[in-house]
C-alpha cells in the first residue's frame, strides 16, 4: 500500500473519520470518567467505534487517544498510565484498519500552556510529556500522528517537535478556531493564516482544522489556510453544525446529506483528507465519501 502522503501527493482525496467520545458516552463512559482508559477496560467497545469508521470508508482513523498525555491524564491522577493507554489505543485503532488504509493517533492539548504564554508548566514539560505519548503510539503501530485542536503554537511546535525528533511517522497538526467579528482566530488569537505557517514551519507535513466550527464554515477557513501555502495537504474535521441543548442532551443539526453537499466547496477550497469532529456519524462519513472518491485535489 501507498504511503498516506503519497496518496496526498496523487492528489487523491482521503476520507478520516468522525466523533468518538459521543458513542463512548452511548457505550457507557460515565460522565468525568477518562476516556482513555477504556483501551483497556473495554477494549471491544473501543474497536467497534473505530470499526464503524472503516466499514463506512474511513481510509485513517483515530485512536481513543486525544487526551493521553501524561500531563492531561494527569488530571485525572492517571500520569503514569500514559504509555499504556496510548499503546492500547493504537493498537485497538489498527487492529480495524488493519491493512485498508492508516492510523493517524490522535494527540490532544495537554490541558495547560506554557509559562511564556500565561500557563503553568515549562516548553520542556510539554514536549516531555508529549515525547513519551507519540512513542507509545508509534510502538502501538500508529500509521501518523494527528496533532489536534490546538488553540497555542507554543504548545502545537512542542508536539511537533517531540513527534519529528522521536518518531517516523507523517505529523498532521490542526488547530480549532472560532468565528469572531474579525474573523477566525483561535482561543489563543492564532488566525489561520498563522497557523498554517507556524505548524509547517514546526514541521507538521499536514495542517488543518477541527472542531468549533459546521462545515460551512470550515470552508472559509481552509481558503485561509490554502492561500498562506499553496502545497502542504489540508485535513478538516467539521463537527456536524454547533451544539444545540435539547432534553438535556448537546444535538446537531447538520444531516449527512447537507455536509456531504458541501464536499466539492471544501475540495475547491483546498482540502485534501476529509472528516467528521462532534456529532459526526458513520452515515456522515459514507455520504462524504461517496461524493471525495469522485473529486481529486485541486492544484494551486
């Protein structure tokens, strides 16, 4: 099999996957428990998430392992499980791609930022903790490393560097941004211009966004990312519209027809890998699919 960047260089679109702590909580995770330690508590469940994913055409999936550092894992008094859990996740996510497409681990913000930028912990925590996360995801067999919803580029260049100076695998970085009346811009005020530039000059090989934001909006942010370069792949995980209380329970509106609608803006615009972040199903990721496989990527 080709390797994930050289599909990307074919200009093929790729399809990546969709939630994942919304169908652990309808598995059963209990408010506040760690997501994570599921890899090992209840690994079957885990695995027909990931599996869901796959048979809907996903060609890279996610590991249950977006909060697996030391630091974040930290809040829940689990530091030192870190390399198991992310071991485990990696494992559990490429036992269902297994050799159809590729895993891309999935490493979230640490929970805190660096002293420079306001925060409580040192550039070398941060890279410490994220070095021991992106090795036990190598080890487990992680295809990639996904980098995602970050707000700093402080704590977005640290992942980068620990994951290009201690492991092999193609870095993916995405940052999340909110829609403002200046424009889109990120908890810690980084545009997307700014972010493409920072996380490729960090060393991410694929830049892109997730979360906060429907899928139309997405599509103005790519534009953004596009036009501060014009070659690095683009990855865009949409949430399914924004969050809405009903019952008591957080609702999304966007149906998996409307996104896949708006596939061939999002390729237009400059995205390469295509997915789903909150209230993103299965049936969001085979209506998507089916509209990228008749799309290649367009050159600028």
């Amino acid at each position: 099999m080709k390797s994930l960047l050289e599909r990307l260089a074919e200009g093929e679109i790729l399809m990546s996957d969709g939630a994942m702590g919304t169908f652990l909580h309808k598995k059963g995770l209990a408010p506040g428990e760690c997501p994570e330690s599921w890899c090992i508590t209840h690994p079957a469940e885990v695995k027909d998430i990931a599996q869901s994913y796959v048979d809907a055409g996903s060609d890279l999936i996610e590991s249950n392992s977006f909060g697996g550092s030391s630091l974040r894992l930290g809040m829940e008094h689990m530091a030192e499980r870190a390399v198991e859990f992310n071991t485990a996740a990696a494992k559990i996510a490429k036992s269902a791609m297994g050799d159809k497409g590729y895993v891309a681990a999935s490493v979230g913000p640490s929970g805190d930022f660096s002293i420079e930028e306001g925060g409580k912990v040192t550039s070398e925590q941060l890279y410490n903790s994220f070095k021991e996360q992106v090795i036990a995801l190598a080890a487990g067999g992680a295809d990639a490393l996904c980098i995602e919803t970050m707000s700093s580029l402080g704590e977005a260049t640290q992942a980068i560097k620990a994951a290009k100076e201690n492991t092999k695998l193609p870095i993916i970085c995405t940052f999340s941004f909110e829609a403002r009346k200046r424009g889109f811009f990120t908890m810690m005020g980084l545009t997307p211009e700014k972010a493409m530039k920072g996380a490729v000059a960090a060393g991410a090989d694929i830049v892109g966004t997730n979360c906060g934001n429907g899928i139309t909006n997405m599509i103005e942010i790519v534009k953004q990312m596009r036009a501060a370069d014009t070659k690095t792949p683009i990855l865009v995980h949409a949430n399914a519209g924004m969050p809405k209380v009903v019952d008591g329970k957080d609702t999304f509106d966007e149906t998996p027809e409307f996104m896949a609608s708006l596939v061939p803006d999002l390729v237009a615009a400059g995205a390469n890998i295509l997915g789903g972040c909150c209230g993103t199903t299965p049936a969001h990721i085979a209506a998507m699919g089916k509209v990228a496989r008749t799309l290649r990527a367009k050159k600028f």
